[in-house]
C-alpha cells in the first residue's frame, strides 16, 4: 500500500508543498528516501528508526522507499522526520485517516519526542497557500504557526502523540495561543529617549532621519550615548503591521532566530553586527540560502557601530540591497529572495584615539592618522547616509537628573505624522527615497528660499554633490512642521546636517 501525507520545502522566504509517499514492497528490511533530498533527510533515516521502535511501535520488516514529491526540486530540513515516520506507521493496516490532508512537519530525536523547526511559519503559509487549513507542528513552533490567519495549528509533544491525533486514536486539540512571548523585543521597546539626557540636538536629527527614512552617521567620542541613542530609533518609527510582523517573523523562523523568548517578531528590529562580519553574515548566503543581517533588519534598523572598522568593500555591497531593499540570492538556478528595506544607522569615533575635537579630552593622534582615519569616510556608501551629525558629551548642567525632553512617544507621533504627509504627497516612498527626478517635484524652492540656499553654498563653501542629500532633508524638515512650502528656517535646519566636512573640520 501506499501513504501520502503532506509537508512543505523551504526556499529563500517562501515555502512549498511537498508530499511524503511512503510504499513498502517485499525484500530485505530497508528505508530509502527519494526526491533530491539533501544531507540532513538522509539522515532522518538514522533517527526515523529508533524513534517509532522507542515510541512502542515496531519498524516494518520490510522493504520501504519514501518518495518526496514534486521529486525535481531539491530539499533539505530535519522537519520531514515526522511526515516520514508517520507514513511508515500508517503503512501497518491503517483505514482512512481522519487527518488526510493535513499538513505535517517536525524532527524527531531517538526517543520519539518531537521538536521544533526553523521556517515552519514559511512552511506553513506555503502550505495554507495550497489550501491546506490543518497543520500538525512541534509544541515548540505552534506560537509561531499560529499568527497565520485562517489556520488551524495542532501541536504534538512526540511521535506516539502524533500518530494517535493524525488516525483519530485521540481527539485533535487545536493551539488557542498561549499569549505570544516577545520579552527580548519588548525590554528593548521600554526603552525610551526621555532617559537620553542632554542630547536634543541628537535627538532632533534621529526624528528627522526616521521620519524621512534618511540614513544617519553618528560622530562622537566614546561613551557619549551612541549607542544608547541608535537602539531607541525603532522605537520612534510607526508601528509594524501585520504584513510587516508576518514577513519578519517569517524571515527570523528561517534564520532559525525565534526561540522559548522570541516567538513572534512585532517590534522593528535593531540589528547590529560586529565589525568582523562575513559577507554572507551581512548579505545572506550559503548553499542553502539564509537571510542576512540586512533581512534581519527588515523594517528596522541596521546599526553598524564603529563604521570605519568594517571592510570597505562589504560595505559597498550594501548599496545594490538598499537600492532594491532586497536580495537575490541564485543557487541551483533558482533565485532565493529574502527583502531588506532597512534604515541603515552608523556610528564612529571621530579618529583612532577617538577624542579629536572632544573639550574634555585631548586628541592623541598625528595629523597623518587622523587623515588616514577620516579617509575612511567617503565612498558611495557615504553618500547614500543623508544626515551627519557631531554627538558631543552631555554638559554637566544637563547631568542634574533632569531628564526632561522630548520622549519617544513624542518623537514617534511626529514621525508617524511626518511619514502620513509623505505617503499622501508621493504615494508609497518616503523622502529617503526619492528619485531625482521626484526631488524636482516634491521639493520646489521659492525664490526667497532658493537665494538663500545659494548664498548658504557659497558661504558654507558647499559642493552641489551634497544638493541632492540636502533638499531631502529639508523636505522632512518641512514636513515634522506640517508645512507645504519649504521655509529658509528649514533649509538652515537642514545645513546642520551638512555632512562628514563639517564635523572633521572643527
Ligand atoms: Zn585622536
């Protein structure tokens, strides 16, 4: 007789069906799995076994072959442990199933208990997509499964478990939620700008550069709050919708990130890898394509921390991903594709000694080294980062305990507000984003404004290669303050902004 039963295969984020037939035919007692499976199903064969005979079943003396279809397209993952162990069962003289058509995925270990897989949220929209409705999963992914709409998700704690659910032996008890756990996201989303003391400026230019989705580089010595101010930006952006999460989270299941206190990704995330990492680290990668930092940081923030420690060719491979806000990745002839719009936020040290142009320290570098140092800031990548901004050591004064300022809350309602402007101005691109030809559109200057911003060129000493940076910026400027037309107030705002020159020079 023959079995099928239903499961998926990941690819890039997305998922699809595959069905696991299982046949047994007289001969010597052996398991052969077919259907371009990979390393980790052959080995299912060596863990399949002990798990049914220590589960209290006994294997087939037979000759059985496993079957995964469509057999064309390759396939890898521990999750068709169970599909495959629950085929060889229902071949021992089972009638219908009254879970026929369900959906089945999950590892198993030698004793049969079964546990928890990465990509079973993109495994399961892949197999909702093919209208299964029913999926049986791990106790540990159900969480995960269950923010798909319009599925019903049935956790199993072991092989005996699963088998008596999927033939009927017990009634099915569907997952109503244990209430998602997200502590890791939401310590961090506790955080908040109010407990930043003494940096309004800083804070201004974080606001400006979320509401317009700019870039931002942040200068300063260390221990001046960089750090402390880049974690809190993807708390001043709007809220993540439910396509937002779904996709997220889906990204994090393959990356194999979600665990016990991370089940459900609904905060923007904050990703900040070291200066060490691996071109498939930030970019995604491997035979078996995974997301990257930069998909991690999907609808969020990717912080590079001491930007001039990174390698210089890695960061220009950055470009190409910002501009698409994804990443193609080709193995097999077939293209894994994983999105990446991030808000791309970096931070350094003004020089090697890291106190050039700090009052409380004195600068122990050579002008060569300072050179050598602030080379490492120009390049493409640069221009893509809208706003420079100098982050100074909080005053004494400000230390007094007075909180006080603005606070995230507060700058995420300006954000909010600021992004609405935008989206009904320019449909769905932020001022970040726009091209030059839409820059022309959307950011005319009036006659006053524009003798202004010439003078401020000659004066400032301003090439017209930084123009195109500027005029977006004043753009958001122009529209925290809810204004149409842009002002000369806006355009002086946004001159603070003027770029790496400005802070070096001083
Ligand atoms: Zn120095």
């Amino acid at each position: 007789m023959l079995t099928k039963i239903k499961t998926a295969s990941l690819w890039g984020i997305d998922a699809e069906p595959v069905t696991v037939e299982t046949d047994a035919h007289p001969g010597l007692p052996s398991l052969n799995i077919v259907g371009l499976a990979d390393m980790t199903i052959k080995e299912a064969r060596d863990r399949i076994r002990p798990a049914i005979m220590n589960s209290g079943f006994s294997f087939p003396g037979n000759r059985i072959t496993v079957n995964l279809s469509p057999a064309a397209r390759r396939k890898e993952g521990s999750h068709f442990d169970l599909p495959v162990a629950l085929g060889i069962l229902l071949l021992q003289g089972q009638d219908e199933s009254p879970a026929a058509g369900w959906g089945v995925m999950g590892e198993l270990s030698l004793d049969g208990q079964v546990l928890p897989v990465r990509g079973a949220l993109p495994m399961a929209i892949g197999m909702r997509k093919c209208g299964i409705k029913k999926i049986m999963v791990p106790e540990g992914n159900a969480e995960e499964v269950s923010i798909v709409e319009d599925i019903d998700v049935y956790p199993v704690s072991d092989l005996k478990n699963a088998f008596n659910m999927y033939t009927g032996r017990v009634a099915p008890v569907r997952y109503t939620g244990a209430g998602a756990r997200d502590e890791e996201d939401r310590e961090r989303a506790a955080e908040d700008y109010a407990d930043v003391i003494g940096q309004e400026n800083v804070k201004r230019a974080v606001t400006v550069a979320a509401a317009g989705a700019h870039g931002i580089l942040m200068i300063g010595s260390p221990g001046v709050g960089k750090t402390m101010i880049a974690g809190r930006m993807p708390g001043i952006m709007p809220d993540l919708d439910y396509e937002g999460a779904l996709t997220l989270t889906q990204i994090y299941s393959i990356a194999g990130k979600l665990n016990e206190k991370r089940q459900i990704i609904r905060e923007r995330p904050f990703v900040a890898p070291h200066t060490t990492i691996t071109k498939a680290g930030l970019l995604g990668g491997g035979a078996r394509p995974r997301p990257g930092a930069v998909s991690l940081a999907h609808e969020g923030i990717l912080f590079l921390d001491e930007f001039g420690e990174f390698d210089a060719k890695l960061l220009d491979m950055l470009r190409q991903p910002m501009e698409d806000r994804k990443i193609v990745i080709t193995r097999d002839g077939r293209n894994a594709v994983f999105p990446c719009s991030f808000m791309l936020v970096a931070a350094s040290n003004p020089c090697k000694c890291g106190y050039l142009g700090d009052p409380r320290h004195e600068c122990t570098c050579t002008q060569g080294q300072i050179d050598s140092y602030r080379n490492r800031f120009s390049g493409p990548l640069l221009d893509r980062i809208d706003i420079h901004v100098r982050v100074e050591a909080a005053s004494e004064g400000s230390l007094d305990g007075k909180a006080g300022g603005l606070s995230t809350p507060e700058m995420k309602k300006m954000v909010t507000e600021a992004r609405k402007i935008q989206y009904e101005r320019q449909g769905s691109c932020l001022n970040g984003e726009l091209t030059p030809a839409q820059l022309k559109r959307y950011c005319v200057l009036g006659s006053e404004e524009s003798r202004f911003m010439s003078e401020a060129y000659k004066s400032l000493g301003l090439s017209m290669r930084v123009f195109n940076k500027i005029i977006k910026i004043i753009r958001t400027i122009a529209d925290l303050a809810g204004e149409k037309y842009i002002k000369t107030c806006h355009i002086a705002e946004a001159l603070q902004y003027r770029g790496i020159d400005g802070i070096f020079n001083r």
